[in-house]
C-alpha cells in the first residue's frame, strides 16, 4: 500500500483519447473512460445507518455529530462535473448530490482563524484540504450518485465530491471532518502523493513528476 506511489511513476503516460472539442476539460496524462473504476485501500465497510455519525471537530467553537437523519434533513443540491483520479483515469458529466460543503460549514461555529480541514473515513484514512478549496458551488458532502444512493463501493453512506482537485482528495466513508489552523498531511500526501493535487498541473507526486502507469486503473473492478 505504502508504495503506490512508486508503483505509479513507471510507465509511459496515456494518449488522450478524445474528441479536440473536449480536449480542454481532459488534464494532460489522463484517458477518459465512460465506466466508473474502482478504487480504494482496505475492506469496503458496511453501516447501520441508526448509529452512524458524522463528526465536526478541531479549530471549531464546540465539537459536533450529525446523525444520518440531520445531514438528510439539510437543504441539499445536485452538481453535474468531471472528475479525475491520480491513476489516469476520467470521467465527463458525473451526477452528484448532497449538502455543499460551504453550506455545511456556515451551520458550525468555525475558528476564523482556520485555513484547512482534514476528512478521516473508514478504514483508517484521511486526506487534507485548503479550506479555500472547498467554498465552491460543485463541492459536496455527496449522499447519491446518478440519482441512486452510494453504493457501499463508492464511499456510502456518505464522501466528499471535489472535482477540481485529483478524486484520492474526495474521501469516500467520510466520518469526521477536522478544521485545522495549520495544514499536516493525509494518507497518501505523506505516502508520496502531491499536497495540493491539482489533475490541470499534474500534481501527482511530492517529489518528481514521473510518469504515471497508463493501464493502472483498468486492472481494477468498474461500475
């Protein structure tokens, strides 16, 4: 697990494969797919959704836990966008709904002085992101997708949807959300994947941008 990284830096980047009036939302290195690949670390976990919380912690006025019934009881929206996973792959016009992170946020006591948060999931991970880059429209705490609930695969109950940013950054089995006043690394940014990870400056690795193996996540289980 440890050394995906290295795994990834050993083969020659993909062709694109698209039409040129598309060419532009397709970061450089990726192959756009129609199935949905995937991917992740460990078991897949299963929930009862009656004990499930979701917690808000850290540089916040008090701790918080959301139960499934009051996250499924806030103002909720739909985003349709591409998104783009480290492994090469992409995917056009995803179909997500669920509570905008900024939404969620302006219900929580937030330290001003706050510029990151960190999402922990099952099993055992989490990644960080610039607080900044989770204020836009198109960021979801995300309940459904294609307008059917997750599925235990794809991060069910609930994950987070930040398509400007590489998807490891889109925690599925999300649990806890972390505001932090200084920023520390996640899973695999200390793992040698890149901090800020965006898939337009091809911001794969901490340390060189090698290339990334093009059939990687075509070896993984689709949807």
């Amino acid at each position: 697990m440890h050394g995906k990284a290295d795994k990834l830096k050993k083969v020659k980047a993909p062709r694109p494969n698209v039409d040129g009036s598309l060419r532009d939302r397709l970061p450089p290195g990726q192959a756009l797919t129609e199935r949905f690949p995937i991917l992740h670390e460990g078991e897949v976990p299963s929930y009862d959704l009656a004990a499930w919380r979701l917690s808000v912690f850290g540089a916040v006025g008090s701790e918080r836990s959301f139960t499934w019934e009051e996250l499924q009881a806030l103002p909720q929206t739909g985003t349709v966008c591409d998104i783009h996973c480290v492994t090469r792959w992409s995917k056009f016009d995803t179909e997500w709904e669920g509570v905008r992170f900024r939404d969620l946020a302006a219900l929580l006591d937030v330290d001003p002085e706050a510029r990151h948060v960190m999402f922990h999931a099952d099993q055992d991970y989490d990644t960080n992101v610039p607080l900044d880059d989770l204020m836009g429209d198109d960021v979801l705490l995300a309940f459904r997708y294609d307008g059917k609930p997750l599925t235990d695969k794809h991060g069910f109950p609930a994950r987070m949807v930040i398509p400007h940013l590489y998807f490891w950054k889109s925690a599925k089995w999300v649990r806890g959300i972390e505001f932090m006043k200084k920023d520390r690394s996640g899973f695999w940014e200390r793992n040698g994947f890149h901090n800020t990870a965006d898939p337009f400056r091809e911001q794969r690795f901490s340390g060189e941008a090698l290339p990334i193996p093009e059939d990687e996540w075509t070896k993984k289980e689709f949807d």
